[in-house]
C-alpha cells in the first residue's frame, strides 16, 4: 500500500478540518485503491464453518485459525457432529491457538445450542447469535455481515485502532461507541466493506506497534499522522554524558523523569524541575512525545 500524492484525495490539506463523513469517504476511497478484495482471511466454505472460524480467531491470528480448521472440519463436518463432541476432543485440535481450553468449552457449547434451539441451523439475527456460547457483539455481527449479508460493521481491535487513529472515531473508548461514531459517518450499504478494509489496514500498514504512515494511503486525512508531524525536530548537539534526557524549555539535563498527563490523556515525559513536556533524548535527540495510538 502507497500514498499516492496526485490522488483526488490528497487535495485536503489539514485533516483536522475534515468533517467525519468526509473524512470516511476519502480515508475508504483510498482503501478501495489498494485493497481490491476486502474480503475476510478466514477460510471456510458454510455458516457453521464460518461461526467455528470467527470463535477461534478471537484474540488469535486469522492464519493460526486457517491452520488448525482443516483438521477440526475433517473431526467434525457438521455442527451435529460437533456437538455430540466433548471439549477435550475439540481441544486436540485446536490446542495452538489462544484459549484453546474456554474455545473447545465454547465450541462444543454453541453446537449444542443451536441442534436444540434452532433446529441445526446458525440463527441468522444478531439477537440469536449473541445466545450462543462463546459469541459476543463483535462474533454476531461478523457472521451476520459475511455469512448472511445483513448490514453490519464489527469492530475488533484493529478496526478500533484504525477508526480512532485515522478520525472516524473520535476518542471512542470502547467498541461499541466506535461502532455507532463509524455507523453514523459511513452510508449503510458500506458497513461491511468499510469492516473489511479497515481490519485489513489495520493488519498490514495501520499495525499496533509501528504503523508504517509513509507509505499509507490514508494518511492525507488522518489525524494520528497529522499529530506525527507536528512532533518538534530532533536536537543535534546533545551530550548524553550529563544525562538521559534534556529539557529544552529549561535548558538543563536529568536522569530521573517525572510523568505528566497532556490534554490528549496520554502520559508523557516531564521535566522533574519546571514540569514542562519539551524533553529530549540526550542520545539520540528525539522527543519524548507520544501520539495517541489507541492500542488495546
């Protein structure tokens, strides 16, 4: 994924002027571009293999789940068949992903529940679905949007972190605000492929640790990028020998840090005498400064 500086998209100048829906438009336009299929990475061929996939994947990778489902499938090829299952079968075959132990409880649980409540057939409404064990909001709504295309737009961590770092979000501190503030921006028919896109950025170019906005696509109308560039320059000159860190509103160096909260909430480094946040690495001459990155 590239930016590309001639698109449409890049003729906004201050993200911080964008509205949310025109933010959504342009930061998914962009996404379009270099994401042709927002499809999930999940494999499976049915709603029941569709549900096992989305239980396992929770807190786990899609590619550790696409690793151990051919073999559970081979075990168990129908939900009948799972649930006449004990958890401890179901765990030898998915005993390297996360949780194994509570997924094969929840796994073996869920079949159960839909033989003897909805007749063998995964229920097909959100209400339903959050019955089952092991499904949650975020579960429901993945199997709603590409099992059975009902219009929806989960969030899981990535789309979370995207959604907030871009502005599509505003300072949403929980999923469930970060579905309704992404809901409101983004016209209905889109849900499911914003969800898509959004996960598959966050994945590969949006990441938890080091996001690569260099070459994001996005980043013309982001505001976590827009706040990176704000960040002051680096300091030449610095000698680490006198300390850790210098403090370029007081002009001196120091070794033991305070800590202090910016107007954003997020904590940084401050000068242990005059309190001031202007801190500098003395070795390498970076800021100290962070950027919210809404990591979960």
């Amino acid at each position: 994924m590239t930016m590309d500086d001639s698109s449409e998209e890049s003729e906004t100048r201050n993200p911080f002027n964008v509205n949310r829906k025109e933010r959504a438009r342009q930061a998914l336009a962009a996404l379009r571009r270099v994401i042709p299929r927002p499809e999930t990475e999940l494999d499976y061929v049915n709603e029941y293999q569709l549900i096992v996939a989305v239980i396992l994947s929770a807190q786990c990778t899609d590619a550790r789940v696409n690793k151990v489902t051919p073999g559970l499938f081979e075990a168990f090829p129908t939900i009948a068949a799972l649930a006449q299952a004990e958890p401890e079968e179901v765990y030898a075959h998915i005993r390297s992903v996360s949780y194994p132990n509570n997924k094969a409880k929840h796994l073996v649980g869920m079949a159960r529940q839909v033989m003897e409540a909805f007749g063998g057939h995964v229920p097909n409404t959100q209400q339903d679905l959050v019955k089952l064990p092991g499904v949650g909001r975020k579960t429901a709504q993945v199997v709603l949007s590409v099992a059975f295309d009902v219009d929806a737009l989960p969030v899981d961590t990535h789309v979370f972190r995207v959604a907030n770092r871009i502005g599509l979000a505003r300072d949403a501190k929980t999923p469930l605000e970060v579905e309704r503030q992404l809901k409101s921006a983004i016209p209905q028919d889109e849900w499911g492929e914003a969800h898509h896109l959004l996960i598959l950025h966050g994945r590969y170019t949006c990441t938890a640790r080091s996001p690569q906005c260099e070459r994001c696509p996005v980043a013309p109308v982001c505001r976590y990028y827009a706040r990176l560039q704000k960040l002051p320059d680096s300091l030449g000159g610095l000698d680490p020998k006198k300390g850790k860190y210098f403090c370029k509103t007081d002009g001196h160096y120091f070794s033991e840090p305070s800590a202090k909260e910016d107007r954003h909430g997020v904590a940084q480094i401050a000068c242990p005498r005059c309190g001031s946040m202007n801190v500098f690495e003395a070795k390498s001459g970076k800021t100290t400064k962070q950027v919210k990155d809404y990591r979960v």
